[in-house]
C-alpha cells in the first residue's frame, strides 16, 4: 500500500501485523516535501503477479515486483507527460484504465510542467493509450460493474460526485449520470473506489466509506477517526482494506 504524503510503498503481514517498506520515494522524486501529494498512489495486480503503481510525482505507472524493484510501463500520452496516474482498474476484456489528475503536479492544472490539457480517464488496449474521458477537472477513482457494462468514476472537486457511464464496445462511454454527489469542501473528497461481487460500490468520501446499491442506494457508511483515501478486497474478496491519514483499516465482508 502506498504511503502518499510519506512517499513509500509499504507492505502488510495479516500473519505477523508486521508493516516493512519496500520503496522509498516513490513517487519518483528524491526528497519530496511532505506537504504535496508526490508519493505513489493507487495499484493493481496484473495477470502475472506484478503490481502496476502509480507514481504521481513523475507522472509514470511502472511495473514492480513484490520487492519494490521497478520497471517502466506507461509514461506519455502523444509524446506529453502524463499528468500524475492516480487510480486504475482492469475491465474485463483487459484493457488497463486509469485516471490522471493533476495532484501531483506542485500548481495542479496551473503547473508549467503540465503538458496535457485535458485531466484524462485512460484506456489502454493493444498498445495503443486513449483518452476516453477529457471533460472531468479531477478523476480519481475507477472501477467497473461486475458485467463490464457501468463505469464508476469519482471526481474530488470542485464538483464532488461519483458518475456511472454505461461502456460499449471498445471501450466507448455514454450516458453519464452522476451515481452520489457530496457537499463539503477538501481535503474530504471523494477519492478511492471499488466494487464488489454484488454490483455494490464503495466509494471513499466525506464521513468515510459508503456503500451503495447499483441502484443508487446508499445501503450503509463506514465511519472512520480519519480520512479514508482507497480501500482494496483481499483473501478472496473477504477482507476489506481502508488506508486513511496515518493507518491501514481491516475488516470483513459478507459479499465477496
């Protein structure tokens, strides 16, 4: 899991409750100031046991290995930096999609290192990296239904909301509508999403975690002491994981 504002990629014993770092800066900057979200961010795991991270300081998602050790996968879009890759999501025909907000960039969208114009959702297929998404100020988190058929975004701000799209062949988007929207203000804003066996999304917000119907129900909140950035499903989709401020949470599921 990543440690943002620490800048590490650290693991979790559930066997011994021991925490280890395996990757220092990485975001990819050496030194970067607490105070910004340069750190890596969100991960997925690929077919062959690597883990894809985002690294928002330099704009990358890289392949690693369970020892921090790195690879380069996806960096530029048309020969332009990516803005800062922050969460990302396999659909079920494989092809990779992942969100690029500008938070890693010092001056977000009025950073003079920013080269892209658009703050993106990406789907990258068969090589080839397209934007599917160009009209949202700050994507965040992604996930899909469990047909494949409804994608879930959460934009953090200014509008703070989570948008279903249904998805058509290759990767096409239509029929926006907006799935929660919150009130408030950062830093509380819709951030990490996932979605479980029975087509239910959590989704990361103000007052913690929600979990909604794909109806659009809001079947229950988990309340946390702190923010709550992402969360992940382990031991065969059992085990929850939140990762708030400064602590990793667990707990347990009935749905897979």
């Amino acid at each position: 899991f990543s440690d943002v504002r620490g800048d590490k990629v650290r693991t979790y014993d559930p066997k011994t409750g021991k925490v280890t770092v395996i990757l220092n800066d990485s975001g990819g900057m050496k030194n970067a100031p607490p105070d910004g979200n340069f750190g890596s961010n969100a991960m997925v795991t690929d077919k062959d046991g690597s883990i894809l991270v985002t690294r928002m300081a330099i704009g990358t998602i890289e392949r690693m290995d369970d020892k921090g050790n790195l690879k380069p996968f996806l960096s530029r879009y048309e020969n332009k930096r990516l803005n800062s890759p922050n969460d990302l999501v396999f659909a079920k025909d494989g092809a990779l999609w992942f969100t690029d907000p500008p938070f890693g960039l010092a001056k977000m969208d009025a950073d003079p290192t920013k080269q892209l114009k658009f703050n993106a959702v990406f789907r990258y297929a068969g090589g080839k990296l397209t934007p599917v998404i160009t009209d949202l100020k700050t994507p965040n988190g992604i996930g899909f239904s469990p047909d494949g058929k409804t994608l879930y975004v959460s934009n953090s701000m200014p509008q703070m909301a989570v948008y279903a799209y249904d998805v058509g062949p290759g990767g096409k988007v239509s029929n926006r509508r907006t799935f929660i929207s919150y009130p408030g203000t950062a830093p509380d804003v819709p951030d990490g999403l996932k979605v479980d066996s029975a087509g239910n999304v959590w989704t990361s917000g103000p007052g913690g975690v929600r979990i909604i119907s794909p109806q659009g129900k809001v079947l229950g909140q988990i309340k946390i002491p702190e923010i709550v950035a992402n969360i992940a499903f382990a031991e065969d989709g059992r085990t929850v994981y939140l990762t708030g401020s400064t602590s990793l949470y667990r707990l347990h599921s009935k749905i897979a």
